[in-house]
C-alpha cells in the first residue's frame, strides 16, 4: 500500500556520508569497515542507506535472516554478517548467500552439517568470543571443540573472529575495557594459531572507535550509531551531522476553556483558556506515552509546544497558546541529535531507543 502518512521521517544521506567520513579519519588506511544496518538502519531506512554506503564498506551487519534478506533483495551484494542466526534459519542464510555469526558449539555443529549436505566448500562463517558482555559467544573452554570441528572439513572457512566490548563508551571502566580486549587477543591468537586459514579480527563499534582504536583497531571496525549522527559524548556527537528528522503537520487547532479537559483519562485540566494543536503521530509510531503531560515537546515555528494530555496511539495533543500558528503548518518532533538526546534524558533512555521506535508506516524520505 502507499504510504500516504503526513508524518515523515526525513533522511540527510551527505550527513550519512560525512559522518562515515569522520570515523573513516579516525582509522589505519587499511582498516576494514563494517557498516551496522539492523533495526531499519537504527530507525531510518536500511536499504537506502546500505545502497548509498555498499561501494565504500566492506561488509554490512544486521541482527536477524529477515534483515539480510531485505537488504539482498533490494539488490546489495556487499558481505552481510548475520549478527543473530538461529539454528532454523541457517538453510536460508545460505540460500541468501549470508554470513552466520557462529556464537556456540551447538550452532557450528549444525551448519557444518547443513555444509556438508549441500557439498559446500568455503562457506564464510565468523566466530564470536565473549569476553565479559557475557550474551552471546564463545569462550576459552570451547576452543579445542572448535577447532576439531572446523579443521580438515572444507564446508566452512572461518573469515573473522570478533567480540563486543561491554563498555566502551564509559572511561570509568577502562581497565575492564583493556582485560576484555586482552582476553580477545588471547583467544583469538591461540585460535588463528591452530586454523588453516587467517582470519581478520573485529572489536571496535562506534564509541570502541573513539576510545579505543589504537589499543583494538585490529583488521576492521564496526561502525552503528555513530553513523547516525550520535557520539558517545556530547563533543564527539557535536562534531557529527544530524541525520534524521522527524516532521508532522498540525491537523487542528482547538480552544478550550478553563476547566475544559484535553485526551484520554481527562489527564490535562486547564486552568485558564488555553489553545492547543492536535498531530498525527502518537504511540503506534514511536513517541513514547511517557512524553505524556509535559515531559515532551515539539517545535512549531522553531517554538517549543509542551506535550498536553496522553500520548494517543495516533495523535498527541501540544500547548500552542504562546505560538502564532495555523492548521497545515509544520511541526517538528526530532529536530537534531541534540533534541533527541534531551527527549531520551527526560524518560530515562537513550537515543537508540528513540531511533528504532519509529513505526514503519511512518513515510521515509531521503533527501
């Protein structure tokens, strides 16, 4: 169906561009780049932006089959790394020409399996360590399985060896920071010196990469919400470009009364004569019903209007009495990284969460 929504989700791509730039500035000439593209591109639009980005990366990464699929169908033939494969989907991983992270014996088993069937030769697959973010991967008591499983079959070939560090965004955790890229290197060398092959090695997302790419830069880096326009501190985010903005138009201009109520609940009371703008947008699309009763605000005429009532599922209602506007006028909900920061202080979350809530059927443009 067409996407006739008035809200829209705008898209600076030359932001995109610079951004990658930046971090592109901050590596060896050499280093490998991977581009993190999961969860619609962090909210935004995986496709366009793996199109604009797949003749500058060297691999893009997603979480789940049904991101990589998209991408292959939107015609990327980049290397697609599969953060999150699970043991029915392996058959499709490969029919997509996918990459599998491999992050447990149990996994390996069962695509070395699936290899052999289908008479595969140097299928990539990449071996995920834990080193203390303690969710997926493999650790040192698994090394010798691996290795039994792996060597003199010709099914898989393992093209790189990673981990992901815990806390690489707060300085307060360094030395903890430094013991987890220590282990890395432990495992990964005791496991390269066993293999038949060499594999490249990868550590670093976006804040690893401002803190730590000259400790565990190795072969590549991983770059996610740094892409999108956000540092992991307000100077790094502010050397950065926005990215994505967020518009909707006022639908109606209502005038109440002192005493009147405004949403679901009653849940504002005026206490004098108060003007307010409904707006098509409301929880279904993303804007938290924490926002409710003036915790969030847009910008009407580069104004301030304080959320007024709940958060409907379709719409939300502002305060526009201090603002000279009409019906049809813009509204903007993100303006720009800074704004979107605030919002997600003031409900206790962070930028992420903000990004990826926003619904599908909100119109993406790419500007």
């Amino acid at each position: 169906m067409e996407n006739n929504h008035v809200t829209v989700l705008e898209i600076d791509i030359n932001a995109i561009d610079f951004n990658f730039n930046y971090f592109k500035s901050k590596l060896y000439k050499n280093t490998k780049i991977l581009v993190v593209v999961k969860a619609f591109g962090y909210g935004s639009s995986a496709v366009e932006i793996a199109k604009f980005l797949a003749p500058k990366v060297d691999y893009f990464a997603v979480a789940y089959l049904d991101e990589g699929i998209a991408l292959r169908n939107a015609g990327i033939k980049t290397p697609i790394l599969v953060l999150h494969p699970q043991k029915s989907n392996l058959q499709k991983i490969i029919n997509y020409n996918l990459e599998p992270n491999i992050y447990s014996v149990n996994l390996l088993k069962s695509f070395i399996e699936i290899t052999q069937v289908l008479k595969l030769q140097n299928y990539p697959i990449h071996l995920k360590f834990n080193t203390g973010l303690n969710r997926l991967g493999f650790t040192k008591k698994d090394i010798s399985k691996i290795l039994s499983l792996i060597n003199n079959q010709k099914g898989i070939i393992v093209k790189s060896i990673f981990s992901h560090i815990a806390a690489s965004e707060d300085l307060n955790e360094r030395e903890f920071t430094l013991q987890q890229i220590s282990t890395f290197n432990s495992f990964s060398n005791e496991l390269i010196s066993q293999l038949n092959t060499v594999p490249f090695k990868h550590m670093l997302n976006t804040s690893g990469i401002i803190n730590y790419a000259s400790e565990a830069q190795f072969d590549m880096v991983r770059l996610g919400i740094g892409l999108y326009g956000f540092g992991n501190n307000e100077k790094e985010t502010s050397n950065l470009k926005n990215v994505l903005t967020l518009k909707s138009v006022i639908s109606q201009i209502q005038a109440l009364e002192k005493g009147e109520t405004v949403g679901y609940n009653r849940a504002f009371k005026a206490n004098s004569t108060v003007k307010t703008a409904t707006i098509p947008i409301g929880h279904a699309d993303g804007i938290s019903r924490q926002f409710s009763n003036g915790i969030g605000y847009v910008y009407i005429n580069n104004q301030k209007a304080p959320i007024i009532g709940n958060v409907c599922m379709d719409m939300i209602m502002v305060n526009i009495s201090d603002i000279n506007c009409n019906e049809g006028d813009e509204v903007v909900i993100y303006k720009n990284q800074q704004n979107i920061v605030a919002l997600a202080k003031a409900i206790n979350t962070i930028p992420y969460e903000l990004l990826t809530a926003i619904s599908q059927r909100i119109k993406r443009i790419v500007n």
